[in-house]
C-alpha cells in the first residue's frame, strides 16, 4: 500500500516502537507531542512536531495530510477521566478532516478476565477504569460505522520492554535490581499472566495501520505465554547475573500507600490483575499477519541492555 505520511499522536514508548517499525517498513513518519521534543528512543528520520492534542484545530492542522493516524496518547494514570476522552475527540477528529485510517490504541481493561481474553471476549469491566475503556471504544466503533474514520483497534496486555518505566513490569523491577534492591510486584507473584513486549506492541500498530485487511477489526498484539511475576523476575535476575530478590505488594499495602501516593492510588482497583489469572490469546494477529513474539529471553535481555542504559544516564526521561 502506497501512503503518503504516518502520523503518530504521542511519543512515549509505544509510539516511538510504532515509528521505529514504520521506518523499517520504508514511511515516512511524523510524531505529535506538546513540546516538540525529541526522545533518545525516537528514531531520527521521524519529524517530531509539537502539537497540544486538547486543541482540535492543532491537531488537525498538525496532521493534515496523514494517511494514518495511531493514537497513542496516554494521560497520566490519575487523569484518565478528566483526560482521555478529550484527547480521543480531539484525535478522532484530525483523522476525519485528513481522511486518514486511525488506529486505536487500547487495552484490556474492559474484558471479562475471568477466563482467557481474546478479541471477542464479554465486555465487563471491573474497575472505572475499565468502564472508561469501554465507552472510549464505543466511541470509536461509532466513528467507523457512521463512515467518519476507518478503523482498527490494537489491545494489549501490561508492557514491558526497553523505553517502558511506568508499568507492573518495569522500573519496580528492572531498575530496582540494577540497583542491588529487591524487585517489587503487585498482587501475588504466582498467578500466570500475559505481557505484551513493547517492541511487538509497535510491530503490530505499524502492521494493522498498513493493511486493509485490519480495518474495521479488533486485534491483541502477539504475546508469548504467559508467565508469572516470579518466574519474570527470575529470567531477569539470570540475564542481570544478580541473586534472585523480590518482594510483594499485597493489595493491603496497595491501599495504604494509595492514602498518600496517587499512583499507587489509581492501581488499587486493578489488582485483580495480578490476583487471578490474566491470560490472553493473541492467535488472530499472529496468524492473519504471520507475526510472532519475541521470544521471551530475547526480549528480557533486550530490555536489560535498555535499563542498564538509562540507569547510567541516571535515570532521566527517554
């Protein structure tokens, strides 16, 4: 498929994995956030724009020539509800004026988890959170079929991987055994969840923004087996060459500490996540595109190699 431009809303990891894969496919690449900053993870051919999202005529005059728009814009975690729908109006909108195809990205929020999730699962939200998912998606779908956007939707399970800081799997456990601590996780460290690697996560935005065959479709990016938080940091621990250490944030202590921190606040009602099973299957992607994880001690090393690079850095934005 010929297009003429990618853009992509958001330059956090997801969105610089997006442009990473879309490079190697050959696109040409603009990336949107409000400052117009670059990040060390951003590949040097995407044209960073700066752009406030909130503002739908920015928006739109920053995009006005996409063939495709991926909305990877994430508010911060407490600001979901006073943010994200904003955002989502704003974004649905330039992809209307520029008649670009716009791809979603989600997550899995809004499903029954009571048993493995596909693309086809109940929607049941447990949390308000979820709730928000799932009327944002509406919303959506709403767009596709009033012929407004053409659309496909990618979900995903908790990330990790290099550029990832902010997730279950991430810098309460990478960076905090490279720096001789104990790995903290949440909930219970022996029920088998699902991680989506952040560079598949990219591969698969890149691949449905692509295709028409994805259009007008739901897809779970591809996610090897699952594992548990204890079996996760052990391969950790083994590609670091450090002693197995880990503790575990009950969601007792989760509550507590949500009385004076508003992160650990917005995760309480998300513990279930990591209290129960959380497994996806992603087969519908891997075999209608042929695309396969990355094989999980790849992507554990790769994210080692990461860590070890930003902590010498000391840590500072991406």
């Amino acid at each position: 498929m010929s297009v003429s431009l990618h853009v992509i809303l958001g330059t956090g990891p997801v969105g610089c994995w997006i442009a990473h894969a879309l490079c190697d496919m050959g696109h040409e690449v603009r990336a949107i956030n409000r400052t117009g900053r670059r990040s060390a993870l951003m590949p040097s051919p995407v044209d960073v724009v700066a752009a406030d999202a909130f503002d739908s005529a920015a928006l739109i005059a920053a995009t006005g020539r996409a063939s495709v728009i991926y909305q990877a814009l994430n508010p911060a975690y407490h600001r979901w509800h006073q943010d994200f729908p904003a955002l989502q109006s704003s974004a649905l909108d330039a992809a209307h004026a520029a008649h670009a195809r716009y791809v979603s990205i989600d997550n899995l929020y809004m499903y029954d988890a009571s048993s493995t999730m596909t693309e086809d699962s109940p929607v049941a939200p447990r949390s308000r959170k979820g709730a928000l998912r799932a009327r944002m998606a509406e919303e959506v779908w709403s767009a596709h079929e009033l012929g407004d956007v053409r659309v496909a939707v990618l979900r995903s399970s908790d990330y990790f991987g290099p550029g990832v800081t902010v997730s279950a799997m991430a810098d309460m456990v990478f960076g905090n055994l490279l720096k001789k601590k104990k790995a903290q996780v949440l909930g219970s460290a022996t029920q088998p969840h699902s991680w989506a690697y952040i560079e598949d996560v990219g591969r698969a935005a890149a691949m449905l923004g692509t295709s028409e065959d994805a259009l007008g479709h739901t897809w779970i990016a591809p996610h090897a087996a699952p594992r548990t938080q204890r079996e996760m940091v052990e391969r950790a621990c083994n590609a670091m060459g450090v002693p197995m250490r880990m503790s575990v944030i009950s969601p007792f202590m989760l509550r507590l500490a949500g009385l004076f921190n508003a992160g650990a606040r917005e995760m309480v009602e998300m513990s279930y996540e990591f209290t129960a099973p959380f497994v996806v299957n992603s087969t519908r992607i891997q075999r209608t595109f042929a695309m396969s994880p990355t094989p999980l001690d790849e992507a554990i090393e790769r994210t080692v190699r990461w860590y070890k690079w930003y902590t010498a850095r000391g840590g500072t934005p991406v």
